[in-house]
C-alpha cells in the first residue's frame, strides 16, 4: 500500500463517525432550505457533515485541497496534487422524505486520477469502495468483473429530471431495457451499476461530488463512465453522466440521441 | 386473538421458510421462462415457492381455497369463506436481475374483508404486516398512522409500464409531487407508502396477488388503497390501482385524468 492507500481505513472510520451522526439526527427537527427549487433542497446536517469531514481531513492532511457539496472548495479550478471531493448527503431528498436511501461519498483523487472512493449506503450499512487498481469492494466483499450485459437485459436508472421533463429519448432508453429503475441518488444508482443489479444509469447533471466516489469504483468493476456526449468526465464542472456496461454504453451512444440530453 | 388471528405466527414461519429456499435457490441455475413480454418472467422458483405455501397452507386449514399468482386457485370466482392469496415472488424482474428487491406475499380474506397481510422483503429481512384492526408493523415496530402529506411534498412511485407507455398523465403527477421512484416491485412500493417514505403509488394492472396483502397493511395505516377510476378494489380480476395518502389521493383524482389509465 502505498501512502494514498493506506488511508483507507482512516476514511471509512470517519464516514461511519458521519453516519452516526446522521442516525442521530433523526431524533431531533430537520432544517431544511431551497437551493435552487422545491425539489433542491439543503439541510442543516449536509452543512454538519461537509464541515465534520472537512475538519476530519484537513486536521489530518493540512496541506491537501477538499471540495464539497454546501460550501467548501467552490473555488477550485484545477485538480493538481491531492484534492478530495465530498459529498456529505447524496440524495438529500431521500435523506428528508424517506430517512434511507441516501449516501455519504468521498473521492480522492491525485493529479485528476482517482485513487479512492467510497459511497456509504447509511441505513443498509453498505460500504462500497474502491482502491485504483485494487479492485472495488461492498462491506468485506469483492466486486466481480462486471458482465457485459445488453440493454434488452437489463434493468437502467434514469434520472427524475429527465423523465419528468419529457425526454421522449430517455423513456425510449427506458422501454428499450428490462425496466427502469429510480432510487434518487446517484451515487447509490451508480453502486447498484457496479454491483451488477442494473446495466446503466443516466443523470442529465452531475456536479464533481456526485461523480467522484462512483466513477472509481464504476471503473475498477469494469463499467464505461463518461459524458453522455462521449467525452471523458470533466470533474471541474456539472456533466450529464452516462455509467454503463461496454456493451450497453455502445448501444445507446448508437441508438439514442442522449449527446443533446 | 380470534382463530384467524392467531395463524400469525405461523404464516410468518412458513414465509422466513420460504425466503430460505430463495436464498439458496441464488446459487443455483435459474431456470428463467417468458409469459406475456420479454418483461413478464417467471422463474422455477416461482413455481417451488407457490407450491411450498400452498401445501403449508392445504395440509394447515384443508377447508380453505388458495388463489396463488402462477397456477393455483385461478377457477376463484367468489370471495366466500377464507381465501388465501399468495404472491410467491413479488417483483419477479429484480430476483433475476438483482437478487434484491423482491416479496413473498400472502393475504388472508374472509367473505372479502382483509383479515392478516403480510409482505416479506427478503433480502432486507423486513416483514411488513397487519392484522385488520389490530395496526400494520415492520418487524417488531408499530408503523406510524401516515402523515397526510400532499403530492407536491412527497415522493411518488409509478410503474414503469405507465412512464415508458409515454402516458403524459403519469409524468405530470411525478412532476407535480417531490420526485419519482420506482422499485419494481408493488409490494414493496406499498409498504414504501405505508412507512410513509412515498406519498402515493400508482400502477395500471395489478393482479389480486400484487394487491391482497399490501391493501391490508395499507388501510390500516390510513391510506387510501383503491382502483384509479375510484372504485373499491376486485380481488377477482385485474385492477388500476393507487396507493396514497387521503390527501394526495383527493389532488390526484382532481387535478389529472387517471380514470383512463
């Protein structure tokens, strides 16, 4: 293990520290706000875990960079050294309507490279991570190789944005599988791709938070994860995401028109 | 307890029995046959599973009928007496797909009054039921009387036949509530809506088996479980159906045409 490695067990220690945290808070009343609209909502426990993890890493790492969901690291625009990316609530919709179903994720990546993630399924205490190069795991357990299966056979996660905002092409992706599928996070849509549960997800807008973690792991198990346009994902801006086995990410990039969603 | 009641523990055994053979059945071939689509499935387990409850339940109450979702019990014409309806695998799709995110499920009527429903999430190990009357549990924990939240503050779960068949209506009600979800699974979309993590669920063909338990857990809780047209349920036949709260069920019978679905 090499000195980025070796950080593994110090990270997942700290998301478990944040998910009790989180466990905690269903005890006591939620704040909650709107970002940009009545279904982008923020509360007061994504500012407490983005500040419990930022003082986490940066107490331990001081000279690396960490950007996060709320408010830390916005002004990052280059990805040189070491720089950690957080998400410390994925799908906070979820985490407010539903108490599960809802993530914390961290990235670290060197250089622009991914070196490891996490995306921690709080309520199913389900840890998938992955180290570059390592392999990618759920809890204690490897992930297989994923099997290239086709669209036809699989079931795929769209996103709400885009099936609520009448994407004919979207639902015809959807039509085109076994069925759809949506949970409303990315990261754990992403893990359930990389588990072999669904052969794609799709998301019209991921912002670098919501990316990071999953696109390690997604790759270490095989999978294609990339701009819908085809282009590499560019973790300084909001991209739409494609994460799919080869076979289907070759399909739909031929048969849909997904470059204009 | 009365003598119908008191059946609860037993049904309860045979279904973590039945949810053991399905656990072992994951490391063996499954044998995987097409009904309707390439979308409708049933599996040799299917089959092993309605077979197993359906010889529990014989050899137990000899007297009693069976409705069963593969073979058993489809002369029923009446809902006199007891009649036992079974579904032995719930959401088909994802056993074979996930192996995850499938029910066993059996509901007990007499003269048509839901009597004992029972919805077992296997591989969460989650047992929604109720005893008519008596309150709906998970487990060991009393389910909550539903908050009666309207659509635009809940999630909402729709059938993937209803969003990938271009029904406008279907997208409009996801758009005008918090955001979609969708399990493949009625089932476990119910006891979703039952634990008050989605506002409504609504599908356009349900059988009798994908209704009979859920409709119980679902009442006793405070929701309106009905067909889309408004109307009471038919255990006889195949029915639209929405699950929801008493509030969003009065918005979404005003505001969108859902009769024709």
């Amino acid at each position: 293990m090499d000195r980025i490695e070796k950080r593994d067990g110090l990270i997942k220690m700290w998301m478990r520290e944040a998910a009790g945290l989180l466990k905690a808070s269903f005890h006591e009343k939620l704040e909650i706000q709107e970002k940009t609209s009545r279904t982008d909502l923020v509360t007061n426990m994504d500012k407490t875990i983005e500040l419990f993890l930022y003082e986490k890493i940066s107490a331990a790492f001081p000279d690396e960079r960490i950007m996060g969901e709320e408010t830390i690291g916005h002004d990052i625009t280059d990805l040189k050294g070491i720089v950690w990316i957080v998400d410390p609530i994925d799908g906070t919709l979820n985490f407010i309507k539903q108490q599960s179903n809802f993530a914390i994720m961290i990235g670290v990546y060197e250089n622009g490279e991914g070196r490891l993630g996490y995306i921690y399924d709080v309520m199913h205490d389900e840890m998938f991570w992955a180290i570059k190069g390592k392999g990618a795991f759920c809890n204690g357990k490897r992930l297989k190789k994923i099997e290239d299966i086709p669209l036809a056979e699989g079931l795929v996660a769209i996103s709400h944005r885009l099936i609520a905002a009448d994407e004919d092409e979207a639902r015809k992706i959807g039509k085109a599988s076994s069925g759809l599928r949506m949970v409303g996070s990315a990261g754990l849509e992403t893990a359930l791709v990389a588990s072999g549960k669904l052969v794609a997800y799709i998301a019209p807008s991921l912002a670098p938070w919501d990316i990071a973690a999953g696109k390690i792991i997604a790759e270490e198990v095989g999978l294609v994860y990339r701009q819908l346009n085809g282009q590499s994902i560019n973790l300084l801006k909001n991209n739409a995401v494609i994460v799919a086995t080869p076979f289907t990410y070759q399909e739909i990039m031929a048969n849909f028109s997904v470059g204009q969603l």
